[in-house]
C-alpha cells in the first residue's frame, strides 16, 4: 500500500470538486477509495511512537491538504520562541518539490533539514537545540510530539468533508480530538460554524486567529496594472491580499502547488505582462525559486503571520516548555 505521506508530495492541482460545500457526484464515485487511505491512517495511528526526551518538539501539520499557512505559523512561533529567548531551530522534511519552503525557512530561521524526521532529530542534538519546530508532519506515526497543532484555512475549511482522494483532508475531522491546538487563518467564512465544529471535535481545543498582512507594500505602485501569478496551496489568498490592498489585478496565471518554473513558464508570464501592459507580482514562495537571470522585472509581495491575541499564544507556549 501506498504510504499516505507519498501521496500527499506528490505534485497535483487540486480538483475543483473537494471543496465544494456538498458532495459531487465525482466525491461519491471517488469514496471507496478512501478505505485506503482510512486503513493506512488506522495501522499509522496504532504504531508506537518514539519520544526524545532530550529535545521539546513541536508540530505545525494540517489535515487538509495544502494552502492552510504551516510556513508562515512555523515562522511566527520560531519568532515568538526566540524572543523568549530559547534555544530553537525549525525542521523540514527533504522533499525537491518543496525547495521553496526551504529556502524561506532557512533565510528566517535556524532550519535543520533531512531525509527523514528522525535523522533531523539526532541532527538537533547534535546542534544542541532544546526545541525544534517541524514544518508539517502530523501524519508522521514515527514520532511523539510534545506539542501539535493543526493550521486550517477560514474560507476552504475542510472543503466537501471527505477524505482523498473523494475530498482534500488527510484525516478526518474527528482526529481533532488527539492535537493541541488550531491555527484558523484568515477572516473570510462562516467563522462561528468553525468554532463550532473545531469544539464538537474537542471542547478543550485552543484555537487561534491568524492573519496575513503584508511588509513591502511601499515598493509597489498600485495606480499602475498587475499581472499576478503563483504556484501556491491557496492562490485565492494571494489574490484576496492583492485585492484588499487594492492593487489592479488586471490577469492572473495559476501553477500547481510547489510548480517548478521553466523558461517556457517565463516567457508565458512576461509575454502576457506585456500583451496587457502589466507589471508582474507573484508570492515570495514563488520569487525564491526564480533563478537570477530570469527575475528581471518581477516583484513579490513579502507576507507575515500575525496572531490574534498573541499573547494567549505565549502563554500557553511558555506553559508547556520548560527549559
């Protein structure tokens, strides 16, 4: 059987059906293959996990696939960590489809990288690190976290409910129950209803409101026109961001999540900026992987995480390591 980490890096666009409200009729064609997916989280969940006790580990994972904000949640408690001033790194699993969240972890953070968890675990020691913030890795059964929490978008929510590949979760909502807290980015969506829900699941659960607000906004001229383009989880974000700080987004090109650019791609882009007479914005997600030669006349929007009641955060961080 496939592992269900495999499944979930491999490259894919997300269907349009997952996240419609209701069932399509292609999620119920679809359902029974998610007995597979159900089995493999079942034998994962029953597998014994080894605990480093030298080490506090720390979990930013999501059950839904892509787009819910695990790097830039990473970022903020690695931020937030370091302020408390204690011995932190961050740690992401090697994947070469995800060279751009490496990039950007290693430019903002101390990031600690390898082929499996457990290798960049004896990498911490031998770095001496107390905490170490993963970068996704929930579904990871090898290991016992400290400490888990879960990053949902506001507005996709867990889209049609179902598992992959009838719908985008991972796991199901019920899994809840077993993590430490939800990170809810975004203020668009039936804000309350989520609450809700996140409560049925786990009346205890800490939730926390996140939100992207941009840095280098000075640098753009938002009279002028934008094309915008990005092979990101959630382009609506990007878009939405764009569009509050009312810049005139005047065409768009959309890649797959973690897409892999081209001269080809270049060419498509700068081609259509100039059929329309546009500037060019994409994400830094996107920026970082554009090697020098072909960034000319590109620019990308810096975004930072900010924490609704940061200091709720804090404390209940502080509570739970002990240095």
């Amino acid at each position: 059987m496939m592992r269900s980490n495999q499944f979930f890096k491999m490259k894919l666009k997300k269907p349009k059906f997952w996240d419609y409200k209701k069932q399509s009729l292609l999620s119920y064609l679809l359902y029974p293959l998610t007995f597979f997916i159900s089995i493999n989280n079942l034998l994962l969940n029953i597998k014994t996990k080894k605990k480093y006790d030298k080490i506090i580990t720390i979990c930013i994972g999501n059950i839904y696939l892509g787009g819910t904000g695990k790097t830039p949640t990473t970022i903020k408690i690695y931020q937030i960590l370091k302020k408390l001033n204690l011995n932190v790194s961050t740690a992401k699993k090697l994947y070469d489809s995800h060279i751009d969240e490496k990039i950007i972890l290693e430019e903002k953070t101390h990031l600690i990288t390898g082929n499996s968890r457990n290798e960049i675990l004896i990498k911490n020691l031998e770095n001496k690190k107390k905490i170490i913030i993963f970068d996704d890795g929930l579904q990871d059964k090898k290991i016992k976290y400290d400490l888990e929490f879960v990053c949902f978008d506001s507005v996709k929510w867990i889209g049609n409910g179902s598992l992959i590949p009838s719908g985008p979760l991972r796991e199901k909502l019920n899994s809840l129950k077993k993590y430490d807290g939800v990170f809810l980015k975004g203020e668009d969506g039936n804000i309350s209803e989520i609450i809700s829900q996140i409560k049925k699941q786990n009346k205890e659960m800490l939730i926390f409101r996140t939100y992207y607000y941009p840095t280098n906004l000075k640098k753009f001229d938002i009279s002028e026109k934008y094309l915008m383009f990005c092979g990101i989880g959630n382009p609506n974000d990007f878009r939405t961001i764009l569009s509050k700080n009312n810049f005139n987004i005047i065409g768009e090109i959309i890649y797959p999540d973690h897409h892999n650019y081209n001269k080809n791609d270049f060419y498509k882009i700068k081609k259509k900026a100039s059929i329309l007479n546009a500037k060019i914005i994409t994400t830094e997600k996107d920026f970082v992987k554009i090697p020098e030669n072909h960034r000319e006349n590109i620019n990308f929007l810096e975004i930072n995480l900010e924490v609704e009641d940061e200091d709720k955060l804090i404390n209940y961080l502080k509570s739970k390591i002990h240095e």
